[in-house]
C-alpha cells in the first residue's frame, strides 16, 4: 500500500505537467502556437486592403476536387462555392484548430475535409491518386514548404489534364534595395515566421515546373511584391 501511494504521490504530478508541459509531453512548439494565435490579427489589415478581394477572385468558381495546401486558420473556407469538395491539409495543430473553429463560427458552403499533414506526408500520396485533382489551392504557403520543386512535382502529378494550381504568393523582388533586403533577412524571417522563405522566385519555379499561366498579375506593395495566377498543368 504505502508502495501504492508513493508511486501515485510521484506519477500524479508528472501526468497533470504532461499536459501543460512541453518539455515531459512534447507539443508544438510555443513559437509555433503563438504564429497560429497572431496570424489572423497580423494579416487583417493586408487582407482587407488587397488579399481577401484576390482569394474571391481566386477561389469563387472553384467546383470539384480540390486540395488546399497549408490551409492555415482557414482563411479561405468561406470563399469555395458549393460545388468545390476540399481537402484542406495543414501541418500545424494549431492553425488547425483555429481552422477547424472557423468552420464552426462563419458560413462554409462548401464541402471541407480538414487533415493535419504536411503535404510531404505519405499518407497525403495513398490517399490523393495520380490525375484525380481538379484544382490545387496555395496561397502564401509555396514560400514555406521545405522543397518547392518536390512540392511541384507532387501537383504536377496529383492533377488531372488541364487541372490548375491557383496561387497568390508573395515572390523575391526585382527591385532594389527590396531584393537585397528580403536576401539578407530571410535566415532570421525564416526562424521567425515559421519556414517562410522572402527570397523565392516563386513565379518562376512555377513556370519552370511546366505550368502553365491562364492567368497572372503581380501586385507590388512598396517592401514585397505579390503574384496571383490560374495556371494549367
Ligand atoms: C503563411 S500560412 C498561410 C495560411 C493560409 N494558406 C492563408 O492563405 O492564410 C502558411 C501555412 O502553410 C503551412 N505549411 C508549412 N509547411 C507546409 C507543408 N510542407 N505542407 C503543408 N502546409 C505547410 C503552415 O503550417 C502554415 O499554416
């Protein structure tokens, strides 16, 4: 018995601090949370000014099946018609658990499937067939993912003939001292704000990768340059 309390005075302390604490249960990092948390407060502004009229744009006649890379808190799940049947993949616990209160809280006509995973995950390739996609959907997250080509390549085989990518990203600027700038700060930017990397050509690894512009256009804010575009596989 005294055998018993001792082993119950020892292991209750540590089963009430794995759930608060990181360091006996480890979770996503606290850096990590805090993004999730800020995110929607720190993008509001850019998002009335100029992004959320974009996503509309972007996203309002999207039908069929759909993959949403990265799909963060959700930003854009109001946005899908009816007709759109989403996978929403997003690695973050924590974006996705705002995500998934946003489509409790706002209207969401479309059909959402939310899966916690990162694109490269291998569950994502038993699960996405080759040539089975209508539409991909990245938007501010190619600047993330750890290998753009990889990533490339994986939707240029998950998409059906004619399917399309839809993109609004932010880009490596032409302009200087603006390119220089996002060269020299995208180490420190990258531990920052989560992977994202400022100096990415990302328009052009695009291309390079066999899409093809239906449509494109490139928005330049004074300190970082935007690019949205309809491209075909
Ligand atoms: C800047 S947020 C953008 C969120 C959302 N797409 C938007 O437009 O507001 C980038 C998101 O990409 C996710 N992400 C990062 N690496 C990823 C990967 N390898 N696969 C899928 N998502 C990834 C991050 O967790 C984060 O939620």
């Amino acid at each position: 018995m005294p055998g018993r309390r001792l082993a119950a005075f020892l292991f209750a302390p540590i089963l009430v601090l794995s759930f608060y604490n990181p360091f006996i249960m480890p979770r996503e990092s606290f850096y990590a949370r805090l993004f999730a948390k800020a995110y929607d407060p720190v993008m509001e502004r850019l998002e009335e000014r100029l992004l959320l009229s974009r996503r509309q744009e972007l996203l309002g006649n999207v039908a069929g099946k759909v993959l949403e890379v990265g799909s963060g808190t959700g930003v854009n799940f109001p946005l899908y018609a009816p007709e759109a049947q989403v996978l929403a993949v997003e690695p973050s616990a924590a974006m996705m658990g705002r995500a998934r209160r946003k489509l409790e809280e706002v209207p969401v006509v479309a059909d959402i499937e939310l899966v916690q995973a990162s694109l490269e995950a291998p569950e994502l390739e038993q699960r996405i067939a080759p040539e089975s996609l209508d539409y991909i959907v990245c938007t501010l997250v190619l600047c993330t993912v750890p290998d753009l080509t990889d990533a490339l390549s994986r939707f240029q085989r998950w998409l059906r003939p004619g399917g399309r990518l839809l993109a609004m990203e932010h880009i490596h600027d032409s302009r200087q001292p603006q390119k220089w700038l996002q060269q020299k700060f995208t180490p420190l930017w990258k531990h920052m704000a989560e992977g994202c990397h400022l100096n990415r050509p990302t328009d052009r690894l695009l291309k390079e990768a066999g899409f093809r512009p239906v449509r494109e256009d490139y928005l330049h804010t004074k300190w970082i340059p935007f690019y949205w575009a309809v491209l075909e596989k």
